[in-house]
C-alpha cells in the first residue's frame, strides 16, 4: 500500500474566556476611565512604590495600599519592534515600526512594558534611552495593559 500525503483542510478555534486581576484589579479598573492620574501601591512598612502594582512588598514583603501617580517617567532601556504576528490584538492600537521600553516611573523601584510613542526612530537606543515622558491610555481603553503607552518628550531627559 503506498502511502499519500494526509489530506488536511485549515479551520479555526475561537475559545472566549473571563479573568481576574485580583488584588491589583484597581490599576487595571483605572484604565477604562482614560485616567490623569495612574494608581501605583506603595509599602505601608518600607515605603516602596511599584508600577506595575503589587499587593505585597518585594522587599520586605508587606502589605502595600493605593496611591495615585501621575504618570510621570523615564525610559530606561527600548527595542524597536518591527513584526506582530498577524493574530495579535496589538495590530489594533499600534503601526510598524513601533518602540517597545521599560519604564520606570517617577519613584516607583520596578519597571513597567510598555508602547512608547513620540520617539524618532532614526535616533540611537542610546538617545532614547533617560527620555523622560508620561503614561497615556488608548482612545478606547480594554482594561489591558496595552491599553497604556508611553508618550515620550524627546526634548526632555533625566537628570541621572
């Protein structure tokens, strides 16, 4: 008997599914409203502050409670990112070429993913690298992280 080839035909799954941000769903809840202002928890022992949100501390691992934040920061490292697959909800809020950066939030000790927009792709990572910005959301806010982005002001750079 000789073998053929399978005969195969594409299909699609489509599979809807409902999660929970749990102890951090206020930063998340936030988005929706397209805030001035960003919650951010902060050590109710050391007083550190995190964006992304954590409800304990990292370093001593207390109890964190909300604060808001204006959204301020510095970029402290960036890609350009040049390809999305083709299923990925990011084709809807974002163009190719588009900069992908870690943030770090005015006082905050961790570092937030985030779209970054305003940046001239010519310039070197280096030149990106210490532009300072601000946090915006998407016109028409999911309650996702790509919600967020990262408006750059090339014309202003940390101090550090």
């Amino acid at each position: 008997m000789s073998k053929q080839p399978l005969f195969e035909i594409p299909d699609g799954l489509s599979v809807t599914y409902s999660y929970h941000y749990g102890g951090i769903t206020p930063f998340f809840e936030s988005l929706l409203g397209r805030p001035d202002t960003f919650p951010v928890s902060r050590c109710e022992t050391c007083e550190l502050t995190f964006c992304p949100p954590r409800i304990h501390c990292q370093r001593c691992w207390g109890a964190t409670s909300w604060v808001q934040h204006s959204g301020e920061g510095t970029i402290e490292s960036l890609v350009w990112a040049y390809w999305i697959p083709l299923d990925s909800p990011a084709r809807t809020w974002t163009d190719l070429p588009y900069a992908y950066a870690a943030v770090r939030l005015d006082g905050c000790v961790n570092l937030l993913r985030v779209r970054v927009t305003g940046l001239d792709q010519t310039q070197s990572i280096e030149a990106s690298t210490g532009v300072r910005g601000r946090l915006t959301t998407v016109e028409h806010p999911t309650a996702r992280l790509g919600d967020l982005a990262f408006e750059a002001d090339p014309g202003c750079r940390s101090a550090g």
